[in-house]
C-alpha cells in the first residue's frame, strides 16, 4: 500500500526549511551551519534533503557561481496554516471548535503547567475576577 503524500514536511525536511527561512535564502553549507547547532549531519545529507524539497515544490534553487543558492516557496505562516489543518483533520474532524475545546480541558492545561506554561489557579481566579468586574 502507497504512503500518503503529506503536506508537512519530516522532520529533517522541516529542520532545512527552518534554516532557510532564518536565512531567506542560503547554499547548502549555510544551511547545514544552521542544521548543526542542533543536528550534525554530512554536507552531502543536507544537500540531498534541499534537494528532496525542490523536486516536492518547497524549495527554489538557482545557480551563483558554482554553488546553488536555495529559497523557502512557502512562508512560515503557510507551512503552519497546513500544519493546522492536517492536525484538525486526522484528530478533530476538521472541527477547530473541538480542538479548542480538547485544549480548554483540564488535562490539557495540567500538561502546560508542568512543561512551565502554565499559571497557578489563583492567577486564573484572579484574572476570571478581574474580568467579571
């Protein structure tokens, strides 16, 4: 059985494309320089991976010098609107009023407060007070 054909690029794809939108545009040694702060990979992976994303549409590349020089397609934000999308459509049935909901739960907002995103329950009965004043 074929895979699907996703919209949001793997992982590796996906770190590429973060370099390249910090840069805006850059060969495949720039990019790798970027890549290796969190993933030392060969000059020879990272370029096959720009080279991946040209062939899927992601990425435009043109010829200085002897080096190819590549650009993001997509900007960030459109990348994350398809990032969104797939996620509400493969969980939530395409239903942001349930993804907004599964956030709002308990559960949900247990897990922010213990990675430290959360604020302590009389932080929100304060502001709940503060705004029903």
């Amino acid at each position: 059985m074929p895979k699907a054909v996703r919209d949001v690029p793997p992982p590796l794809e996906l770190l590429c494309l973060k370099a390249l939108w910090n840069l805006e545009e850059g060969s495949v040694k720039e990019v790798r320089r970027l890549v290796a702060q969190t993933r030392p990979l060969a000059y020879t992976t990272i370029m096959t991976v720009l080279e991946r994303l040209v062939r899927k549409g992601k990425l435009a590349r043109r010829k200085t010098g002897r080096a190819f020089v590549y650009a993001p397609q997509e900007s960030r934000d459109a990348m994350r609107r398809v990032a969104i999308q797939e996620l509400l459509e493969g969980f939530f049935d395409g239903s942001e009023e349930e993804l907004i909901r599964f956030l709002r739960r308990p559960e949900a907002q247990a897990a922010a407060a213990a990675a430290g995103g959360g604020a302590s329950s009389t932080d929100d009965e304060e502001r709940i007070d503060t705004v029903l004043l």
